[in-house]
C-alpha cells in the first residue's frame, strides 16, 4: 500500500474520531494536530510529501484514538506501530 493510500485511511479514522481535517500550504515542513477551541484538527500541509503527512498522520491517530479497540487494515495498522509512536 502506498503512503497515499495510507494518508486517506489515516485521514478517515481521525474524521470518524471527530477531528477536523483541513489542508493548508505550510511550507513542506508544517502540519501535524493541534487542539483550538476545544475542537481537534489536523492540518495537512500540502506542500509536502504524502509520505511526511501520513507519518504525522499516523501520530496524531495514535495519540486521540484507541487503536486497538478498532479495525484498521493491516497495512495502515503496521504503519502506525512503525511511525505513530503506539
């Protein structure tokens, strides 16, 4: 699976925790969550990589969900342990 790929099932587990998902140009070095007014957001920077995004992604999902409490695909869970810090 490629770090697109990854990105858009990172992305939909974070939606489906009820995080905001917005995508800015950062510079390619920015992004990440942040926690403003009360409401989460991940802010995804599109002037980098999709592989930079989904590993920030991947941190992000590891710090607000429980991971194991739901069903990831195998690839995407294998990146989370790998990136995610889980």
């Amino acid at each position: 699976m490629n770090e697109q790929r990854v990105l858009e099932e990172l992305l939909g587990l974070l939606e489906g925790a009820g995080v905001q998902v917005r995508s800015e140009p950062l510079g390619g070095g920015g992004g990440g969550l942040c926690h403003l007014k009360g409401e989460s957001i991940f802010f995804v920077d599109t002037q980098s990589s999709s592989a930079d995004n989904a590993v920030r992604c991947a941190e992000a999902v590891a710090k607000t969900m429980d991971t194991e409490a739901i069903y990831i695909t195998p690839a995407v869970r294998q990146f989370i342990e790998k990136h995610g810090g889980a």
